[in-house]
C-alpha cells in the first residue's frame, strides 16, 4: 500500500486498512426473521482500545473463504467496547454470518464512511426516519441524542417495518420516549392483533408540523423509501442541505480504491455513506444508478 | 364542542392550514364532534354513510374485508388525517374501507351533503376542498403505491 492509505478514513482504527482484525462474536441477539445482532470484541487487547467510531460509520466483517460485506454498526458510540452489527442475511457473507455463534472470530476492519452530521444538527429539532433495517445505522445517532438530549430541540423518530415481527429494538422505544422523544411507528401490514399504525413511514410526516428553519432530517431504509421521506420533507420545506441520507451499494476495498460504490462524483465508503441531499439530487432519481 | 373551536380544530389540522376564517367557519357550522370508544365500528365498506372524518386523537383503522382470509388492515388515520373522504366524491359513493377505531378517537365529523352543498355555493371554498380531498386521495395512491412495492423485501446481498 502506499503512502496515501495513511490519510483520514484511511487508517482505521483497527490498523492496516486492508488487512481484518480479528474480533470474537460474544453475543448474538436475535431481532427478526433473517435479521440478527453481534456484539464483538476485538482480540487484540489493544486494538479493542484504540476503537473508535462514529455514528453512521460501517465495519468490513470477513469471513475466510466466504468474502467480506460493509454492515453498519448499530451500537453506541460511547461504548466502542461493546462494538455491535445488526446483520440481515442478504447474500453469501450475512449468511454465513447468520450460522455463527457466541465465542466464533469474524475479520473486522474498519471503522469506514463519514457520519451522520450530529455536531451540524445541534440546535434543530431532529426526525429520524428509519424504514427496516435502516434503523440500524441509525440507532447510534439515537444513543447519541440520548446522551446530549439538551443539544437538541424536539426529536422524532418515524420508524417502520413490513410487519410488526420485523420491527427492531422495539424493546428500547420506551427509553427512548422517557428521554422526550416521540417515536411513531408504523407498519406495511398487519393482521387484526396490530393495535398500530399501518402505512408506510413517509405518511407519517403528514401529521408533523417542522419548523423548516431548524429541522434536520436523516433517513435511512429502501432507496424508494427515502425518495419519498425525502419528497415529504421538501414539501414541509425543509432545506437539502439538512436532508441527510445513508446510501447503500456494494463496497469491496472500502478505502475509495476500486470504485465499486461509486455514486456520482462519490465514492460512498469514503465520501458516504451518510450525504446530504443538495449533493446527491442529480442521481438520486436516476434508473440504474 | 362550540363552532368556534371546531373552526379552531380544523385549522389546527395541517390540511386546512390556508384555509381562511370565513371558510373555516363554513366548514365548522357542518361539522360536529364524534367520539369511539376502542374497537368501535365506525362504518363499514360498501355502506353509503354521508360523512367524512378528521381525525383530533386516537388512531382508526381502515379495513377490508378478504373473503377465506378475514379483516386486513390497510392503513390507519391517526391525528390530522382525513378518512371517510368517499363521502364527498358522489362516483365513488359508497365508503371503499370499513374503518374500526383502534383506541379511544376524537374526531370532526363534516357532512358531506351539506360540504358538496357549500362548495357548490362558494366556488372559492369548493377550490380549496376539493384540492385538499385531492391531495388525501393522492396520498393514499401513493401510500398504497409504496405498499404494492414491497420495500422491504430482500434484493441482491453483497
């Protein structure tokens, strides 16, 4: 490697850029169907001191033989110590993943990607909008909040999953309410056991009322999904340059070499995943891209 | 509730933001308050029931029926959300959902008659109705729209 790896994101916390720490799952979590929480522990005593992260930023878990996959840590990032990834099995890597057990290694390196923008949003009002497993990489910028709720005016989490068995963290909504934090949620569907909302989360936004001048937005979920939080939250008139969104594509190097996740002028394991809205509006809509 | 704080409510409601005062008071002098206890059957699909609805608190569920399946759900009105908009499109007629209060609901109640009758009289507020019951019906397109996708199915993994 040469010496432009020792620059910004490219030397993670856990060393070589490119080259997977070794961590030992310590406990599997399940949340839904096909989708799971890890924490992991660094084995190197030192690795697991030097590990920081930043909400929004993704890990590379590998597994020999199999590859690697970008998955968001989900954890909170006060507390590196308990360094968790919520997986959904998707293809070879999450599957593979998805065998594991308490007490078996994975390769992480990492961590990679800019942020949410929480030090930008001090003073907004904040609506989080999570659709699945975008509540994943999302639920660091909760935690965040939880532990400056001051920071911030008033925080809405609008959060919903296809049926109620796949919503996530449902056990933690309640803390998060007792920090004043309204948390709607909503699902596709549901049967007459459901005493919930059902529709998709981008009606949600048509009982809030935004203040545009001091409202922040992040989303993450289905890009179809976000094209719409997005479109509901330019009608409230909030600016593009608040409107932040975690994109997703396929990432192999993570280090902005291979171009595998470029999106635009971006690429989204160093320039993403987390962007604004104003940055990204050229492509956002375009099939294929 | 007095039709001053009915005209108050409605104005409350995101819909009816741009509504003006002499409107909302039109608006108010067809509307009254309706309360359900939980799991109260406001009306149910097919029915011709003449009213449209505003939802103050609580959560209904609209409903339809699948024969050999049961009651499915297929989207609930909680706070400032319109439902029963049927009522006021005289094509359509006939409500196209039951709708089942989910908990207790407080809700405006507006004839839809006599809302048709207004709009007929004030082509003004007629505009403004008609917009934003075009606005709901368009919202519930693409709501249902986003539900047809299926957006949380899995795609093609790493």
């Amino acid at each position: 490697m040469n010496s432009t790896l020792a620059k910004g994101h490219w030397s993670p916390a856990t060393g070589h850029p490119m080259v997977p720490q070794p961590a030992v799952i310590t406990h599997v979590q399940p949340e839904a169907h096909g989708v799971m929480t890890y924490t992991l522990g660094f084995r190197d005593p030192a690795v697991g001191e030097a590990y920081r992260f930043h909400p929004g930023q993704f890990n590379m878990l590998y597994l020999p033989g199999i590859g690697e996959a970008a998955i968001s840590i989900s954890s909170d990032p006060a507390e590196p110590a308990a360094l968790r990834h919520t997986v959904r099995i998707a293809g070879n890597v999450t599957q593979a993943i998805s065998r594991m057990e308490a007490g078996g290694v994975i390769g992480v390196r990492g961590p990679y990607g800019n942020s949410w923008p929480v030090d930008r949003a001090v003073g907004n009002d904040l609506i989080i909008v999570a659709g699945g497993i975008g509540l994943a990489p999302l639920r660091p910028v909760i935690y965040h909040v939880l532990r400056h709720r001051a920071d911030y005016g008033k925080v809405t989490i609008l959060n919903g999953a296809r049926l109620p068995a796949d919503l996530l963290y449902p056990q933690e909504y309640d803390d998060w309410r007792s920090h004043d934090i309204e948390v709607v949620v909503t699902v596709d569907r549901a049967d007459e056991t459901w005493k919930g909302r059902v529709g998709v989360v981008p009606i949600l936004f048509y009982a809030l009322r935004p203040d545009p001048k001091r409202t922040t937005v992040f989303t993450c979920g289905p890009e179809i999904m976000m094209h719409f939080v997005v479109y509901e939250a330019l009608a409230r008139r909030v600016p593009k340059d608040r409107i932040y969104l975690s994109l997703e594509r396929n990432m192999k190097c993570a280090v902005a070499f291979c171009g595998r996740c470029q999106y635009g002028p971006t690429f989204l394991c160093k320039d993403g995943p987390v962007l604004s809205y104003d940055r990204i509006e050229p492509f956002f809509t375009v099939e294929e891209f | 509730m007095e039709p001053r704080s009915l005209a108050e409510v409605l104005r409350s409601a995101q819909l009816f933001w741009g509504l003006e005062p002499q409107h909302l008071e039109k608006l108010a002098a067809i509307a009254s308050e309706v309360t359900w206890t939980e799991g109260q059957v406001i009306f149910r699909e097919g029915e011709a029931d003449d009213r449209l609805y505003l939802v103050v608190e609580g959560l209904v569920a609209l409903e339809m029926y699948i024969p050999n399946r049961g009651r499915a759900t297929i989207l609930t009105a909680g706070p400032h959300e319109v439902f029963g908009w049927s009522a006021a499109v005289p094509v359509v007629g006939k409500k196209t959902a039951s709708a089942r209060s989910l908990q207790r609901t407080r809700a405006i109640a507006i004839d839809a008659g006599a809302l048709c009758a207004a709009c007929e009289q004030d082509h003004h507020l007629g505009y403004y109705v008609y917009r934003t019951l075009a606005d709901v019906i368009a919202s519930r397109l693409t709501a249902t729209r986003l539900q047809l996708l299926d957006v949380y199915a899995v795609g093609k993994g790493e």
